[in-house]
C-alpha cells in the first residue's frame, strides 16, 4: 500500500507499507528513494510492518524546502507517527545519521539499528555548500563527481560510471546530495546526541570499511545504549540478506 502524509511544514511525504508484525522503519542515504530497499524490504515484510518513504526532495515526496537537517527529522517523526506505535528503525548510511538524530530530538524508537552513517572526516557545511553551488548552476555532473570522490571512489572508477547505465539516476538525486552531507555533524561523531538517545541502538559496519569501524565503535562508547557489530567481509554495499539477518536478529 502506498500512501501519504503531511509533515509538520505541509510537505508531502509518499510511504510504501508492506507485511504484517511489529512496525520498523527504513530510512535510505544518499541517491535512494523509498523503491532502493525494496530487495531488503522484501526479505523482512514476513516479520514487521516495514515502512519505506521517499525523504523530502526525493521521489513523490515534496520539495527539499530549507537547507535544514531539523525538517527531515521532522519528517521521519511523522513516519514514525504513522506506524502507531514506537517502531524499530533502520538506517543506512546517511540514513542512519538521520535516525540518530531524530532519536536524539525525542522521537520515540522501539530499537535503533543503523549501518555505517558517515560521520567521518569529509562531510562539512563547507562541502554541502559547495555542492548546493554546483546543482544550482546546472552542474549536476560535477556535484555527483565531487560526492562521489568524498566517498573515495576513485576517478577512473567514476569515469567508467558516467558511461553506465546508472549514471542518469545518480544525478536525478544530485540536489539531495547537500542535505544528506549536512546531516553529518560536521564529520563528528554527535556525542552529546548519542547520550540522550534511551533506546537500545545496533551500530553496524562492515570489516571492509576501516573508516566505519571506527565510526561504530565511537557510537558505541558514546552511548550507554549502543553496541557495534562487524560485517565480516562486507562493505559499504552490504547485500540485502546479510543485512537482513542482522536486523531479524537484533530487532526480535
């Protein structure tokens, strides 16, 4: 069932919700709408209730609006309102810098898990800056490129992408690029959030990623809630049923 509601602005928000249990949340990164999880949703609807939206700017969803992480907390609290109880969350990447975060602005979580949010060295208010400049003078390309190398994709690598068939969607998302940047603390780890959040949280890495290790193990000391686990052998891109048993097993 798809449906929509209102965020406390008056921006629309289109939610796809599937299967039958308790309910969980998902909240993508950057370049992925409500249909990017649909391969991991898929293997949990048997489970929860899964509830997958389009972040403002994306997808049905309404416009961006103000440069301002608080809106899309704002918003992810009224998906959780939604669900009609407190539900698990899971977020990835810069997804779960916004579940954090709305945890910490009081929005009430049965269970928090999140894989890799990127509060690492890179993401700043400058670069969101930059990248806002790009996409609003038309270069789209160039703001995708300059993410993209922050990610630590190397040149040649996203040259062969522009090639790609993908490369066209990538840039679809180049003006949300900035608002998932600015949810990332200034590239710090968000101590003084972490110590307010009351709900349990699994923070998730894979023993690929050397950066997002350390990312989870200082969510992990910061927060009296919090535990790390380590993927072994995945990456970033962790696959849908790895995942997805990571988040059966700590969620029940």
């Amino acid at each position: 069932m798809t449906t929509t509601i209102t965020s406390n602005d008056g921006t629309t928000l289109a939610v796809d919700i599937t299967g039958s249990g308790p309910a969980l949340v998902i909240v993508a990164g950057a370049f992925c709408d409500r249909h990017s999880k649909k391969g991991l949703s898929a293997l949990l609807t048997g489970l929860f209730t899964v509830h997958e939206y389009d972040r403002r700017g994306r997808g049905n969803s309404g416009p961006l609006g103000e440069n301002d992480p608080r809106l899309e907390i704002e918003d992810l609290a009224a998906v959780a309102a939604l669900t009609g109880e407190e539900p698990f969350v899971f977020g990835d990447s810069s997804g779960g810098a916004l579940a954090l975060a709305a945890a910490a602005a009081g929005v009430h979580f049965r269970k928090i898990a999140v894989y890799e949010p990127p509060f690492t060295s890179g993401p700043s208010s400058i670069f969101a800056d930059e990248l806002s400049a790009l996409v609003a003078s038309g270069d789209r390309t160039g703001a995708v490129e300059r993410f993209l190398g922050l990610m630590g994709t190397p040149a040649p690598a996203i040259q062969g992408m522009k090639q790609g068939p993908h490369w066209g969607h990538l840039e679809a998302f180049a003006h949300t690029l900035p608002a998932d940047v600015r949810l990332c603390n200034e590239g710090r780890i968000p101590a003084d959030e972490l110590a307010r959040i009351q709900a349990p949280i699994l923070a998730m890495a894979g023993s690929h990623s050397p950066w997002a290790l350390d990312v989870i193990h200082a969510i992990a000391a910061a927060s009296p809630t919090a535990e790390a686990l380590t993927l072994a052998g995945q990456g970033h891109a962790v696959p849908d049923e790895v995942l997805s048993q990571a988040l059966v097993t700590y969620f029940q």
